[in-house]
C-alpha cells in the first residue's frame, strides 16, 4: 500500500440477536480509492477485517434491490452510493429504518413480500387471448402508462423513508402500491376492481400522508407517492360513487 | 430438523426456476412445489440481463436463420436437433411472458420491437429498453404468485441433494435467517441454480453466482459438460467488471482503440461502415472480440487506466435522447459509476468474465444422467450455446427450457411413488452434520477472503482470453493447493441467525469444484474453439480429435475425471466461422452450394 | 430451536432526525394558522349576526398590534402551504400528457402557484371594485 | 398468503374535505388573511370602510356570500382538523378515537356555528 493510501471510517450498527440485547455502533478503518462504493467498504470489513458482519448485496449495479442500507441516515443502496462523497469525515452505516433488524444490516422484510403477493401482482386479462394469437398490441403510450411503475426493484429504500410505514407497519406502503398501480393502469389489464378493495381498506393509501420522501430517496425514479395519492382519488371516487352503480363501486 | 414434503423442488428462483415452478403448476395443479432459493427470487442475477432474448420476429427472419447463427456461434459444438427444439420455441415463449405482463418494448403501431444483437443475422432480439432480465424476472416472479402450489423458501441455502435407490428424492437446505436446516422431500429435482462466472477475478456477475447446483449435481456424480467454455464479454466497467451490454452496440455504438481506430477491421470483422451491419464489426460475436481485445492489448494499441488496459466504447453519435431512450440503465451507470457521460465522451471498456457455457450435463429433455434429476438455464447444459454463446440467446432458454424441465420434472414426480422419510430423514442428518462440522470446527487457519481470492486471480490467469498448457497447468495446481488448503479454514463466526460467513464459506466450496472442472476440461481440449483459444501450438479448431463435448467428471479427494461424449450434427455441417464481408461471401457460396 | 430475535427500533423523535421530515412537519404546522385563522373568521361571523356593535367591537379588536403581529406570522405561514401546497402537486396528480410529452413537475408547480397568485390578484380586485 | 378481512376506511370523507380546504387555502388563505388582518385593520391598501357592517352584512345576506364564507370557514377547519390529528400521531400522540373525536368534532362544531350564524344573519 502506498503512502498515500486514503483511510476512511465506517461506522456500523452492530445487532447479534444471540448476544447483544439492542444494537450498538462500531467503527472501522477501510482504505479507499475514489471508485469504491459504501458497499465495498462494507465488503472490505467483511473480508479483512471483522467476517462476523453480515448484509446482503448480489449485483453491484443497482438493480437487484438487496443492498439497502441508511448511509448518514438517509436510506440508500450502498452499491450506488460512493465513499468519496464522504471522505474525509466519518460515513455512519446502518439497516435500513423501520423495518425489524435480523442482524448487523440484515433487515426482515417479509412483512413487504406478504404486501406483494396481496396486491395480484399479475396480469388480471381484460380479454384472453391465446398464444397463436400473437402479442396483445400495446402503443408505447399505453407503456409509458405503466412503465414507470414496473421499474421497482423491491429495495424498500421508500418504506426506510416512509414516516406512516413507521408508525403502522400495516400501512401497504409505497413500493406495493406502485406495483398495485402498475396493474391497473396496463391496458391488458382488466382486474383493478379487484384491487381497489385493498387500496380501499384501514391499510390502504390514505395512512399516506403525503410525505413525499418515498419518491425523493427511489433509486429507480418510480415516484411511488404519485401512486399511492393517485390512488386516494380512486379510492375516493369508488368510495362515493358506489351507490350510484348498481354493483357497488367503480369498475 | 423440519421436513417439508414437495413433489417437485425446484432449487433456484432465477429466471429458470421460476419458470419451470410455473410450468409445474400449470401442468398439475395437485402438485406440490418447493421453489428454494438462496436469495429472494427476484435478487437473482437474471435481474442483471440487460440487452435482450432472441426469439424469430420479423417476416425476413427465419428459424433456419437462427438455428444457423447459433450453431455457427458455437463453433459447432451445438447439440442440432436441440438448438432446432430451441429456435422453434423461443418466441411463442416471449409471447408467453407478454401475456404475462412482460413491459416489452414497442414499436408505434403497438408490437413488439426487436434490436440487433451481436452473431445475429436479422434483428430478433426482443427488449424491455435495457433492463430486460429486471423486467423477465420480475413478470416470472410475481406471475408465480398467482399459483397457490408454488410454496416458496426464500432465502434457503441448498447445501446437498438427498438420492437414494438410485434417484434423488429431495434436498437439505439452511434457512439463512435461523440458521436451521430442512429436509425438502420430493419425487423429482430441477436445478436452476444458474452460473458461476465468480469463480473468475474480474466479471459481470452478482455475488450469488457461485455455481452451487453445477457442484450439488457434480459430487453426486453426474459430468458437467463443456466447462472449459467460459465467455468474456468485451465491454465492461473496468475494476468492477460491471457489464455494458452488447445493445450498446446494437444501436450502433463503436469500439475504437487509443487512437480513435475502429480495431475490429484489423480482425476480420470488417468492413467499418458508419452503421455496423449485422455479423459485422461491432455486431460480431463476443469471443472474437474479446479476442481482438487481447491482441490490440499486446500491440499497444490499448489505453492505460486505473485497472488495468481499457479501449473505448462510443456512443457520442447516437446522441443524447436515443440514448436516454434505448439505454437509459447504461447511462446512469456511466455517470454514476464512472463519472463519464456517454453522450459526451467515450466510456473506457475492458472484457471480463461473462458465462459459463458449459454445466450439468442434460439431455435435450433436461434430464441429467441421474434419474429425477434436471436442470435448466446457466447451471444446465442442454447443449445450445457450443463453444461461444450467442447475446441474447441465453435469456430465451431460461424460458424454453425452464419450462421443458417443468413439465419433465412434473411427469417423473407422478411416475413414481414418494420415498421412505424415515430414511430420507437420516441421510438430511447426516448432511446436517457435515455442514454444522465446518462452522463449529476450531484451530483453522486460512481466512475465505484469501482462499477466495487466490481463486479467482488463478482462473483469471490460466483460463483467460488466450490459453497455455503452462499457465493452466499452473491453475491446475494452484486449485489442487486451494482445496487442500480449504480443510484449515478458519470461520469466525459460529453463531445460527444470519451466519453468513458460513455461507461463502460453503460457497467458496462449490466453487473450488467447478474451477477444476473448468481448468482440468481446459487443459485437456488440445485445439481453440469458441471461447477456448490456446496459442501454445493449438491455435486451429481440430473437428478431427475434439468436435466432442468434454465430460468432467467429480473424483473424491482429486482432480477430476475428464472424457469426451459425441456432438450431434443433423443439419449443419461444421465450417469455417467466418464474420463481416467475409462471412457474408461464405454464406453466399453455401447457398450456392446447397443450390446446385 | 430458533434464535431469531428481530429487534424494533423505537420511531421516537423521528421528524427531528432528518431535513425532509422537519421540513414536513412545518409545512404541516401550518395547520394550526390556517385553525386559527378560520376560528377568527367564525368569531367574526357569530359577531356579525349579533349586530353592528357587536361586529365593530370585532373589528377594532383586530387592530389590536398583537391580533396584527398573528395575522404578519399567519400571512407568512399560509403562504408558505399555498407554495408547499403546489410542490407536492405534481406528486399527487395523474400524469399531464400535453402533445406527446409529460408535463415536468416545475411546470405543474409553477402553473399552481400562477393560479394562486391569478385567484389572489382577483379576490383583491374584486373586494376593491365592491366597495370604491 | 396470510388470509386477511379488509375493512373498508372512511377516511374519504375526511380526506376530501382536506383536500379541499386545503386548495382552498392555498388560493385565497394568504390574500384573506392580508385583507382582513393586515389591510384593513391598518387601514393600507384598501379603503378603510371595507369591512364596514353595512358591507358586510350585504355580503352575509347575499347568497354567493354566504356561500364563500360558509365554504372559507368550515372548509380551512377541515383542513387544519385533518392535519393536526395526523401531526398528533405523527409526533407519538396516538390518542386514538380521542384525537380524532377531538380534532374533527370541534371542526364540525365550527362548521355548525357558521351554518347558524348565517342563518341567523338572514336573506
Ligand atoms: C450482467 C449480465 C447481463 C446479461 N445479459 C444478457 C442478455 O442481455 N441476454 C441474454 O440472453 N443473457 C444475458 N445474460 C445471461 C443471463 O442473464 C443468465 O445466463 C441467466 O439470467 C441465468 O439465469 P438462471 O435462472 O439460470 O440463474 P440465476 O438468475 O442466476 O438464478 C440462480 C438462482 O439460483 C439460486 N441459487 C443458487 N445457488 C443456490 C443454493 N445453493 N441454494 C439455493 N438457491 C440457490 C439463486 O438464489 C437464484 O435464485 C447476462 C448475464 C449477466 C451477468
Ligand atoms: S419504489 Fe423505488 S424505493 Fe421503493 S422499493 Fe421500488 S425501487 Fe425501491
Ligand atoms: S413517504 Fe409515505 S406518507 Fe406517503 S408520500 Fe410516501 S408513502
Ligand atoms: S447490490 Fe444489487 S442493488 Fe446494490
């Protein structure tokens, strides 16, 4: 290592559920170069200097959604988040908020898988159609409807931003009402009536209050508070005008 | 221990194992599945895919066309009458994810576009702008959903299969966040674990890609196939190995050298013309190109950067919306990562390692040589990708044989009767204890990291762009010292909940297993082909001695066992692969031939 | 046996942990202006209906330099809403598709807060033409 | 999938009165706090008989004005009701049912005096 070697520190909140009875900080010194992410920092803990630290990471190149952590409190995905931006001063590192911590930065998250699979996360045909018909035609605008939507990679970093998640785990939250969202709106689709009873429910859109700092902090520009309070309007609507159709509530 | 009784399993949650989870549950919905995955299924690394899945489009293209480039690519070592299964299926499978919700990418009139990819002849390469594994994945993984049969163990680490009478019957696996281990009976297995590029220094792929099934499958003695064939891929991110896909050039971005010099016309590859026509240029195939890499690197052409010699990938010319539009992934990750905005200034680039082309052996069924045994997608080899895979083919045969493995597995968990627990149960113990013995054994010395990167810089030494009997001999040796060494490993950390030391630990394993299935299957193919290119007196393809699948074999406490299994030929007959003018001057006189 | 021990983090004092959520929390704390102000107005009223003393003794109590300092302070609050109010807009509406292209969200802000200021302008010219 | 009832949330009703308040206040909240809280009383900008009984008890009697002053008052309330009973659970105040009857009954108290006071001011 050359004398100019940079060295940075990295604080990290510790948790081993088998001894510790909260989580506590420890600090590492990592040697860095420009280049090098949160993430390999972490990587470089792990790897020399403490193995017992434990976090989860696959891709490198922010699109498996598995490296989430708070990075100077804000949640981030450490693989795109850089020490640079940091250096000199201290980089703080810990699991991702509101959410139960497992261990170090392992959070549990299958409260958010059971979310995902309440929503039907599938195509509800509005038409069938069989596969010697071909594709079902859909015009880049009828894309772009969706398209947006369709690009949440499940990092959670909204829920670690979301205030209400915080304070009422039940909350469906952003990222599952993105997804809900990205059914409905696809104009193959035809099974939003279906979905509009979650949507409607104690733990529907309207825990959101607006915040906003869901969209702010997604990697993936999905704008997940545009489809939680678009979705207050639906729900709004199906909640006044289903005494005015006969089979109670919007189609 | 818990045991949890399945009909099928299905290890893997990648593009592959969810699609023949969902193939299962579509064929018999009385069917139990266990899909166990190691990572929740929608982080596995065909999230990672970015350019695209061929399947026939257009009215001028045609399956002959496809057949033909992928046997062509694959330097012949293709199983035909597989690839001809493959070809044939491919698009009514991308119809089939379409259906399913899959954001493809549209042309204004509302169908499906297509892109050119590189060894393509006609543009077929089906996309969701430049995250088509991310959008694949996700459709799968949340159209499973839909299947109350599909009974998922995220996070589950498989760490053995569990045969008996001669067939296997389940799998042990830990779920990761107790650290408490499962029996998975079942009456068939799928293996869908995917590659295991990681076992290389510099690559393209995610942190999981650790070739655990190929392994799994390997100690139980089933031959993992053609192995020596690993691609690199000519444009990645320096250091990170991070990919640029193939449709970078697609749309038709350059590669030029440090003089702003199209290299790719000194290789065969040319003419260089504005737009790189298809099989031409920058739209030639991955191992020729890494290859001209190699060789402007020897003749200093190259630019020296941080990591190692790079060239440089252009796509100044196609301007800021197009690519904002077509790439936009590829832009952020320029920018990001590298501080370099592609509308701008080149992006430097250097190859690394890819995929494996080679895995479990399978028959064109997917069944391995292990009866309730299959496999499909990177872990698999039904034998289509040959000596040098084809972009984009690799995506639709997660699909097409996804689904095979599906209905296969399927149809064998029905012809036979449920095994005997109470003896399945104690064979899963036994497991147990083995893989308990190596976290809670102490007085080792050797830390994972070290062993772990030994590894990957002897691989990316003796099994790189250009091959020697020396330096592989050297990896050969190095590998034999690494797993001898691996019996002193030392793990920090005993504890249950989220032990994941233990798990790299059990990795690193796996890994060690399939790099000398890799090297000793290199060594022993005395000829270049594909991926597999020697400069030490077998510079030529020899179709005499090697047109044949090399066959590792697992031998306990040594190197491997290699022989050799015949290619099937049905209607290509092995040539020259040829590409750019060339290539087209070829094909003009074959059809000539086929003419008269 | 299982040793999973997933610990909860307490949500105490969150909103004073980062930026974005004490900017929330004041933007909400206008709230307690616009409560105010309103119940000033009904106060108002009430004395309206109970006839012109009454409503004069409101009146000049306005000119009270405490009343005046609260009004300077709600005037500053409400306006800060009416601009917080247009910011979050375009996070809250379906997408504006005007020739092709989704409006930007400046644009959708930036037409808010002209309406306010049109819906402003008006209000004080229409007072101003009712009584000159 | 765990196997849930969804119960249906009434928070429309209160949530659309917000969100009308809110709009609301946004157009005409800083102009009428100005006009009645600063021009008027400090006699700038408008003349100083603006708010006069005569004019006001006109704009009561009115229909339309009767309309926007029910509308300014009960509506800001709303709005203000809404946020501040979120804002109590947001700060770790979850006096459940208390709150919430707290916040949007005296909203509706308000709503009520300003519906009587217009009648009361008569046509
Ligand atoms: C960066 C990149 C870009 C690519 N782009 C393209 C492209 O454009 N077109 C194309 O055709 N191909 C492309 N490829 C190749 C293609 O994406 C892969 O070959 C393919 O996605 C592999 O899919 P799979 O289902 O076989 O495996 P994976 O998606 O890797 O899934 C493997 C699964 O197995 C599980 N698993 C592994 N080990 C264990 C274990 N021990 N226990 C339990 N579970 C386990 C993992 O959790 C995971 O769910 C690309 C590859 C990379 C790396
Ligand atoms: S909406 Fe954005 S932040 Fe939330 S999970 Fe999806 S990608 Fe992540
Ligand atoms: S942060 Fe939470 S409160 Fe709403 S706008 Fe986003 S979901
Ligand atoms: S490692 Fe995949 S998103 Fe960061």
């Amino acid at each position: 290592m050359s004398e100019k070697q940079k060295i940075i520190e990295i604080e990290v909140l510790r948790y081993h559920p088998e001894k510790d009875k909260e989580p506590h900080k420890q600090v590492f010194e990592v040697p860095f170069t420009d280049d090098m992410s949160v993430l390999q920092g972490v990587q470089y803990i792990k790897d020399y200097l403490d193995g017992s630290l434990s976090f989860r990471w696959s891709c490198r190149m922010a699109i498996c959604g598995s490296c989430g952590m708070m990075i100077n409190g804000e949640p981030s995905l450490s693989c795109q988040t850089f020490l640079r931006d940091y250096y000199p001063a201290r980089v703080r590192v810990e699991a991702l908020s509101h959410f139960p911590i497992e261990r170090d930065l392992v959070i549990n998250m299958e409260g958010f898988i059971e979310k995902l699979e309440s929503i039907q996360p599938y195509i509800i045909p509005r038409e069938t159609r069989t596969l010697a018909q071909g594709e079902y035609l859909q015009t880049p605008e009828q894309l772009d409807a969706y398209e947006q939507f369709s690009s949440c990679i499940n990092c959670l970093l909204c829920y670690a931003a979301c205030p209400q998640f915080g304070l009422n785990s039940n909350f469906i939250g952003p990222a599952a009402t993105a997804l809900l969202h990205r059914y409905n709106v696809d104009s193959r689709d035809g099974g939003k009536s279906q979905r509009m009873e979650l949507i409607n429910s104690e733990e529907g859109v309207f825990n959101c209050t607006a915040v906003g700092y869901c969209s702010e902090v997604c990697p993936k520009h999905v704008d997940p508070a545009n489809a939680v309070n678009q979705n207050k309007t639906n729900s709004a609507a199906d909640y006044f005008l289903r005494f005015l159709t006969p089979k109670g509530g919007a189609k | 221990m818990e045991t949890y009784k399945a009909d099928v399993v299905i290890v893997g949650g990648g593009g592959a194992g969810l699609r023949a989870a969902i193939a299962v549950a579509e064929s018999d919905p009385a069917l139990r599945i266990a899909l166990v995955s190691k990572v929740y299924p929608m982080r596995s690394h065909t999230v990672a895919a970015e350019g695209g899945s061929a399947g026939v489009k257009q009215a001028t293209d045609s399956l002959e066309y496809h057949f033909n480039d992928t046997v062509h690519g694959g330097d012949w070592l293709c199983e035909q009458d597989v690839v001809e299964y493959f070809v044939a299926h491919c698009t009514e499978e991308l119809t089939q994810l379409e259906h399913w919700g899959c954001p493809w990418s549209r042309t204004p009139d509302g169908h499906v576009n297509v892109r050119a990819f590189g060894g393509m002849k006609i543009e077929r390469t089906w996309f969701a702008a430049d995250k088509t594994g991310f959008h694949m994945l996700h459709t799968l993984f949340q159209t499973s959903i839909k299947y109350p049969s599909i009974k998922r163990f995220d996070e589950h680490f498989c760490v053995d299969l569990v045969v008996e009478d001669g067939r296997v019957q389940g799998v042990v696996a830990i779920e990761i966040a107790s650290g408490e281990l499962t029996l998975v009976e079942a009456r068939s297995v799928v293996i869908a674990t995917g590659g295991a590029g990681r076992v290389f220094r510099e690559n393209t792929n995610g942190g999981v890609v650790t070739g655990d099934g190929m392994a799994l499958a390997y100690r139980h003695g089933v031959p993992l196939r053609d192995m020596e064939f690993v691609q690199y891929h000519p444009t990645c991110m320096p250091g990170t190995g991070l990919l640029f896909t193939e449709a970078c050039r697609g749309e038709g971005g350059f590669l030029v050298n440090k003089d702003g010099y199209r290299y790719l016309q000194d290789y065969g590859l040319g003419p260089a013309e504005p737009t790189p026509r298809n099989k031409a240029m920058e739209l030639g195939p991955r191992d020729r190109l890494s290859q001209a890499f190699w060789y402007e690197q020897q003749k200093g052409r190259t630019i020296e950067g941080l990591h190692g010699s790079v060239v440089h990938l252009d796509l100044r010319h196609l301007g800021e919306a197009k690519l904002r539009e077509r790439l936009p992934q590829i832009y952020e990750l320029a920018e990001q990562f590298m501080g370099v905005d592609p509308a701008h200034a080149p992006i430097p680039v250097r190859p690394a390692v890819h995929y494996t082309m080679g895995g479990i052996l399978v028959d064109g069924r997917c069944a391995a040589p292990l009866a309730g045994l299959y496999a499909a997608g990177e872990c698999s080899s039904v034998g289509i990708h040959g000596a040098n895979r084809l972009g984009s083919n690799s995506l639709s045969e997660l699909l097409v044989f996804g689904k095979v493995a599906g209905v296969e597995a399927a149809r064998f968990a029905k012809s036979v009767a449920p095994g005997n627990s109470a003896s399945l149960l104690k064979q899963a113990q036994a497991v147990e204890q083995r893989v308990l013995g190596l976290k809670t054994k102490t007085g080792g010395s050797e830390r994972i990291a070290t062993l772990r990167k030994e590894m990957a810089q002897t691989m990316e030494d003796g099994c790189g762009i250009y091959r020697l009997a020396k330096t592989m001999q050297q990896t050969c040796d190095k590998l034999d010292e690494l797993k001898a060494r691996f019996r002193n490993v030392n793990l920090e950390d005993k504890s249950s909940v989220w032990n994941t030391e233990w798990l790299l630990a059990i990795e690193l394993e796996y890994q060690l297993d399939v790099a000398q299935a890799m090297a000793y299957s290199a060594i022993n193919r005395r000829e270049s082909r594909g991926a597999h290119q020697r400069l030490d007196g077998f510079e030529a393809r020899d179709d005499v001695n090697f047109l044949q699948h090399s066959q590792a074999h697992y031998v306990a406490g040594g190197p491997p066992r290699i022989d050799y299994g015949p290619v099937k030929i049905t209607k290509s007959q092995p040539g020259t692969r040829a590409y750019g003018a060339a290539g087209e001057k070829a094909e003009q006189e074959e059809r000539k031939a086929s003419n008269v | 046996m299982n040793k999973r021990r997933p610990y909860v983090r307490p949500m105490d004092g969150w909103w004073r942990k980062n930026p974005f959520f004490v900017e929330y929390m004041v933007h909400e704390g206008t709230a307690l202006f616009v409560a105010a102000y309103a119940a000033i107005l009904l106060t108002g009223l009430v004395r309206l209906s109970q006839g012109e003393a009454a409503w004069n003794a409101w009146l000049s109590a306005l000119k009270n330099p405490w009343y005046v300092g609260f009004h300077l302070l709600a005037l500053a609050a409400i306006a800060y809403h009416t601009y917080t109010w247009f910011k979050i807009m375009p996070r809250t509406m379906p997408p504006v598709v005007v020739g092709g292209q989704r409006l930007p969200a400046w644009a959708i802000t930036g037409s808010g807060l002209a309406v306010a200021a049109a819906a402003s302008a008006a209000l004080l010219g229409l007072v101003w033409g009712l009584v000159r | 999938m765990k196997q849930r009832t969804l119960k249906r949330s009434n928070a429309p009703i209160f949530w659309a009165l917000f969100g009308a308040g809110g709009m609301l206040s946004a157009l005409f909240g800083p102009m009428l706090v100005f006009i009645t809280g600063i021009a008027v009383p400090l006699a700038v900008v408008l003349p100083a008989d603006t708010m006069s009984y005569p004019h006001m008890l006109a704009f009561a009697q009115n229909i339309i004005g009767k309309g926007f002053i029910f509308a300014i008052i009960a509506l800001f309330l709303w709005h203000a009701a809404h946020r501040i009973f979120h804002s109590l659970h947001d700060i770790g105040i979850h006096a459940g049912t208390g709150a919430k009857l707290l916040c949007y009954g005296l909203a509706m108290l308000g709503t009520l005096i300003a519906a009587y006071a217009l009648l009361a001011i008569g046509f």
